[in-house]
C-alpha cells in the first residue's frame, strides 16, 4: 500500500518514488526522473537524510 486517505503531497511524493524503485529497482531512471518531478514543483521529502547527503534528487 502506498497511498492512505490522509496521505499529504510529501507522502505522495515519497510513496510514488518508492514504488518507482520498487518497479524498475532503486537505481533506475525513473526513481531520479519521479524525484525531480516533484521538487521542480515544490514538493520535497520530510523524511530526514541519512549521512547529510540526499538519497534521492
């Protein structure tokens, strides 16, 4: 499950990369391309950042 009713645009945003890289494995192409796609309209992660470097974007 990947979406609930209450999910807020950052869970969405977090969700739809997870099942990026759940389809197409976590270096795909398409886990960076759903990642850009979401901060070009604003929507960043509230996960925290393992390490001080993003994971993802």
């Amino acid at each position: 499950v990947y979406f609930t009713p209450n999910v807020t645009f950052s869970q969405a945003r977090d969700a739809m990369i997870k099942a990026a890289a759940d389809l197409y494995g976590a270096d795909g192409v398409e886990v960076k391309t759903v990642a850009q796609s979401w901060t070009a309209v604003g929507v960043e992660s509230k996960k925290p950042v393992k390490g001080g470097t993003k994971l993802i974007g």
